[in-house]
C-alpha cells in the first residue's frame, strides 16, 4: 500500500517499532538513501489531516520543541498492540476478608473514583504488577464487571430549550453566532463580571457550531474541578459533551479519540492536552477563564494553551472566544490593537449585585497571638452563619503551616532535593515537599539538635485554618477544598453538591474554590492572606493577585443575597487592594500597562527563559557560562542572566536561568536557535526553552 501523507504509520526504529506520521514537507536530501528503511505498516486510523500537521509544525517551530515530540502529544493514544479490553474489576461490596497490602489499597483507591476499570488500566494508576490485579480478585477482593462499550457522544440538540437570555447576553450571544456563522478564522474576547452569565452566552456559539455541522471545543483550566459546567451543558443540550483529560482511563481515552477524528464527538471539553486531538472540522473553540495560568504547561513541550487556540483556530479557519471576568493584559493589548473583538456583559445576571469588598488592616486590627483570623472577619463570618448563609475562608496555601523549625536551635526542615521548605500536612502526619513529592514523618526531635518535640509550625495553610475555625465555630459544618482533600472529578463534585445543598456551612479553600464555581447561598469570602501572592514579585505578581482575588471574590452574594468580602492585608493602600475593594479593573490593568510600556515588558516585549540544569552546581554554573558567553547581540535584544533560579536546586537538579528579551516586532526562535547552536551542552546538563515564560522559578 502506498502511504500518503498524514498517513500513521509503523517505523523500525533502532530494534523497536515506533508510530510515526507521513509528513509532507521536503524530502531531507542530506540522509543517504542507503540508510533509509521501508515503513512497517500502516495503521488503520483515520489519518492526520493537513490543519492538525500544519498545526504542529507551527507549535514545534515556535516552543522549539522537536516535531516527533509535538506529533507524539496528538498521537498518543495510538499506540498500536493493545486492543481495548472488554471486563474490568470494580470492588467486591461488601469487601470480603484479606490481607491489604500497601499496593492492594492503591488498587482499591484507584477503583475509587472510577470504576469500573480494565486490569492494565488498574496497573499502570495503581503502579502495581497486573498480577496484584489478579490476585486481588482471586482473593474476592475485585469482581469482574462488563466494561461500559463507549462514553456517550450523542448529539447534543442545539434547538433544546435553553434559558432566555438577558438583552446584554442576547446581544453577545449573536455576535458570537455570527462569528460562527461566518466559517472564518476571527478572535473575540468575551468579557463580563463574575456571575454576568458568560458560559450561557457563548453555549450559543456552541449551538450555532452544531447547526452549522462543526465540531466545538472548549478548553477549561482544570476539567477535574468543573462539574458545575458540565451539569449546565446537559441543562442547555440534553446530553453530554465528550471530555479530554489526563484522568481518563486509557480506554475512554482511546474511544474518544477515534471519536472526535470520525467526527462522532461533536462538542469537547477539555484541559489544554485537548487542542491537539484529531477533530476534521473544527468550527469553534472556547477558551474558559483565559486569564489562568493553568494552560501553560511548564513541562515537555513548554506552550501556552490560550495562545495555541488561537493559532489552531486559525488553521481550522475558525473562531476563537477568550472567556474571562479578569482578562490578562495579554488579551486587553491585543484587543487595544485591534485584533480580537470584545464584547462585554457588564452586570450580574437576574439583578444580582456585585459583592462590596473591603481591606481588613491587619496593624490596626491583628489576630490574637498564634492566630490568623482578625476580629472583624471572625465577627463577619459569625453573622453570616447566624443568618444561616454560607461563609468561605481562602487561604491559596495547602497543608497545615509552610515552615517548620526547631524552637531550640532554629533549623528548619528543608527538602533535600529542592530549594524549599517542606510543608506540614498534619491530618498525614507527615512533612511534604510541594514540589517534588518527597515526604517523611513528622520526626518527634530535631534532626540537628536533637531536642525532643522542640519543632514547631510557622505560618498557616488551610489545615491551620480550619483548626482555629473550628474552635471559633463549633457548630458549623466545615468543608476543606483543597487538591489533596478533593483528589478527584468525583470529590469535587460531591462537594459542590453538598455545598449547593446547604450541607456545609463554611468552606475553606485554596485556589481551587476560585474556580467559576456558583454557590447561590454564600455570601461572605474572606481573603485569609491576600498579601501572598504579591511576595514572589515577578513580573505579573500584581496582575495575578488582582485575577485570583477577584475571582475568589466573585463566589459571594451570586443569588438574591448580597455578597461581602474581606481581604486581610498588612498593606491596605497597596494598588492591588485598592483595584479590589474600588472594584476597578480596568483602571488596575491601565496602570499595569504603563508600568510595562516603557521597559518593553509582555506584552509590550517579548520575553524567552533559558534554563539551565545540571546534575551538580559546577556543571550548571558552567554551561550557564557559556550560554552567557555566547549571547546574542542585536538592535533591540537584550538577555539577563546567567543567575541562580529562585529553586536554584529542583529534584536534585541545580539550575540556572537566563533571560532573552526582545522588542515585540523581533522574531525570538531564530536567535534562540543560533544561540543554542552555538553551545556545546554536556552529559547530565540541560537546556530548557520557554518561549513567552509564565514561571520565573
Ligand atoms: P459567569 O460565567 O459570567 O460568572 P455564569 O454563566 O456562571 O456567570 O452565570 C451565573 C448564574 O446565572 C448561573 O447560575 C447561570 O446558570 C445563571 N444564568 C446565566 N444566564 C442566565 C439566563 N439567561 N437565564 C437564567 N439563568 C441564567
Ligand atoms: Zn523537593
């Protein structure tokens, strides 16, 4: 058979075979073809259409990334070999006697949140042998059950009756169908307060998408946290969308995928990973809460979610809506230039009015000793729960407190592997590192001194909080919402539920609660520490803590009630409580733009971060020192570095960073490429590139 390109196909690479895709791009004239070999096979799967080629050349070309390993981002599930089994296990109830091994629990867990699943499933999420598997329903702790044959991809109805829109969404709402409409490639950003009714506004894109016969996506920051949205999608088309994220067990995965490239999946909603999933006719995508910093994805391939969207819409010939009550100043520059569109929902929906938030000085007003929570937010939350309305403490801090140290002799526990300090998680009795995953005990003396039960916990995360708030508020029922207290699509929801139904009295949260959840009966949001963000002073410090302080905010007073919000600040005069409690984002991120205009900062420069990594300092200092060395010099180019990165040892790497500048109208791959060329990088070292960087750690 002759392969054509977009073709996947089998390779004999080295002793292995590997999937690869015929690509159309110029024969490589330099490789002899004495050492060229004949393709294996072709793979029966619908092929790699030119948009989604085009696409990936175009991603790889500006992350620099290599073009195998962007491919490989839309072809993972491919892989040939494994055919899709039929039973899976789910757990014996009731659970019959037999010893649980620390890998039998894992299985268990795993069986959780998502069962029923097949046995290779099971292994690779609980890391165990498949013999575990095996041995486990041998011992009746696992009953075989019939695989569901496919995830559901119905059509959803565009005519089902949805809500009546309000005129300002009405008026949106048909801008946006008539961008749909128009079969072209365009960018709008859709723009309204929290609460304004956005997600029901561009649902109407949506619907003119499937009238149209095009597939939509939609890309959520974290699809694990939103089944609020998928409830309203059923609400609003009568059956379910598809759904793309890592947390699909690799069946569901595989049957979506041939889905979406049969054109049988009409609508996806997705985490980022979704933008490079086969759709032939893609006529639309959303990206939800654009501002969020969770579409970067900071390893692998290093790119920005938001800005590919847009780059794939136009290869689709295709609109792209940014959704967000806080648009990064990214968008709102583009916007001011004339490229994207706006339209803007400037109230609340149903007559609901906008929370009032106010600075709590914590110099004039502090918590009592070895506390957190200042008077006059204890006396708020104590009048909400006495109206019997929901109250929300925030604190963007897991754990039970970020420092631990020995009173006696002062040390602190630090991680041996990162520059950072491990995290006390009381409810596991255990100090974690946040960024590698190491953990130990909590030791019962100091590791330096010896000194028995000398160490103690500084500084509050929300395991904190809720301990001070349960001795201030017996009575009320708590729920955390953190990562590690939610592990799951399922948890999550069920907290909603329980939150909606007025099961829970007070929340208390790390970022996550942030999340475009809507919670009608709360009504006061108290910011435990709302000068957190603004330590670490990178370059969108401020206009991120505005972002999530704003949208934590926008959870209160979203039904008939009115909300409240109290911001807890060492610094209540500081821009960014001040934008809050005025309300005034707009005039906020005109005062961020002239502060970045004229030294030619995002998005008025360009910006790429090397990062430089090694096994030991030494090796890292001296590639750094090449790099610094051989440094571009141009009109208009500047680079910054070589300097420690702030975690100067990550994993047991040391690491190092430069930074390339650029005016905007410089193109920064070619200097980058020439830059790299020019650097001889040893064993054990590495050079990352981050084009557009997000993170400066
Ligand atoms: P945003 O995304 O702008 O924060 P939402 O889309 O979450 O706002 O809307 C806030 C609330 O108002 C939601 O519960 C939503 O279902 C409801 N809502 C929005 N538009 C309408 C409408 N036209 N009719 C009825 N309810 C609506
Ligand atoms: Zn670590």
């Amino acid at each position: 058979m002759e392969p054509h390109p977009g073709d996947v196909v089998l390779v004999p690479l080295n002793r292995r075979e590997e999937v690869g895709v015929v690509w159309d791009a110029a024969a490589d004239q330099s490789v002899p073809d004495s050492k060229l070999k004949a393709i294996a096979g072709i793979i029966d799967t619908p092929p790699m259409r030119p948009a989604l080629r085009q696409f990936v050349d175009w991603v790889a070309s500006y992350t620099l990334a290599a073009p195998g390993e962007v491919m490989a981002m839309a072809l993972r599930v491919v892989a040939p070999g494994i055919g899709a089994p039929t039973t899976g296990w789910q757990r014996a109830d009731p659970p019959t006697e037999a010893r649980i091994t620390p890998a039998r629990q894992r299985v268990l867990d795993a069986l959780a949140e998502h069962a029923p699943r097949s046995t290779a499933d099971l292994a690779r999420t609980a890391s165990v042998g498949a013999s575990v598997v095996r041995s486990m329903a041998d011992a009746g702790l696992l009953v075989p059950t019939v695989l569901p044959v496919a995830p559901p991809f119905a059509l959803p109805d565009p005519e089902h009756p949805g809500e009546t829109l309000a005129p300002d969404q009405q008026a949106a709402a048909t801008a946006l169908r008539q961008a749909v409409a128009a079969r072209a490639f365009s960018v709008t950003l859709l723009d309204g307060v929290t609460g304004s009714g956005k997600t029901e506004t561009y649902l109407e894109a949506v619907a003119e998408c499937l009238r149209q016969g095009r597939q939509a996506l939609v890309l959520l920051p974290e699809i694990a946290l939103s089944s609020q949205w998928l409830e309203r999608f059923e609400r609003r088309f009568g059956v379910a969308p598809a759904v793309w994220h890592s947390d699909l067990t690799s069946r569901v995965r595989r049957v979506t995928w041939r889905a979406v490239a049969e054109g049988a999946a009409p609508v996806v909603v997705g985490a980022r990973s979704a933008l490079f999933l086969p759709f032939p006719d893609l006529g639309l995508i959303v990206i939800d809460e654009e501002h969020e910093t969770a579409f970067k994805q900071e390893e692998g391939v290093v790119y920005h979610a938001r800005d590919m969207a847009v780059v794939r819409a136009r290869f689709c010939a295709a609109p792209a809506v940014l959704v967000s009550a806080t648009p990064s100043l990214e968008t709102l520059a583009n916007v001011e230039a004339g490229r994207y569109h706006r339209l803007t929902l400037p109230t609340r929906h149903g007559g609901a009015v906008l929370p009032a938030v106010a600075a709590i000085d914590m110099r004039a007003t502090p918590p009592e000793r070895g506390h957190f929570l200042a008077p006059p937010l204890i006396e708020a939350v104590r009048q909400t729960l006495a109206r019997g309305e929901q109250a929300m403490l925030f604190l963007n801090r897991r754990g039970y407190a970020p420092l631990t140290l020995c009173r006696h002799c002062g040390h602190r526990m630090q991680c041996p592997n990162c520059t950072a300090w491990l995290v006390e998680h009381r409810v596991r009795r255990s100090l974690q590192c946040h960024h590698c995953g190491h953990a130990v005990p909590i030791p019962e003396e100091c590791p330096a001194c010896g000194a028995a039960h000398s160490l103690v916990p500084v500084g509050p995360g929300v395991e904190r909080i809720t301990e001070e708030a349960a001795a201030l508020f017996p009575e009320a029922r708590r729920l955390v919402m953190a990562s590690d207290t939610l592990p799951g699509p399922d948890a999550a929801a069920a907290a909603a539920h329980a939150i909606a139904a007025r099961e829970v009295d007070l929340i208390i949260g790390t970022q996550i609660v942030a999340k475009g959840w809507h919670f009608p009966h709360l009504t006061l949001v108290g910011v435990v520490d709302a000068d957190l963000g603004l330590a670490g002073g990178d370059l969108r410090a401020a206009e991120r803590t505005v972002q999530l302080l704003h949208q934590v905010a926008g959870r209160a007073g979203r039904a008939e009630a009115p909300g409240r919000v109290l911001l807890q600040t060492f610094s209540p005069e500081h821009p960014v409580m001040q934008a809050l409690v005025e309300g005034d984002l707009a005039a906020f991120m005109a005062r961020e733009a002239a502060q970045r205009r004229p030294g030619g900062w995002p998005p008025y420069g360009r910006l790429a971060a090397l990062i430089v990594s090694a096994d030991d300092a030494a090796g890292a200092d001296a590639l750094a020192r090449d790099l610094g060395r051989s440094a571009p010099h141009a009109e208009g180019v500047e680079v910054l570095g070589p300097a420690p990165a702030p975690l100067s040892v990550l994993r047991g790497r040391h690491r190092r960073r430069l930074l390339l500048k650029t005016r905007r109208d410089v193109a920064v791959q070619p200097i980058l490429r020439e830059w790299l060329g020019k650097v001889a990088v040893g064993r054990g070292a590495r050079v990352e590139v981050d084009v557009d960087p997000v993170s400066f750690l």
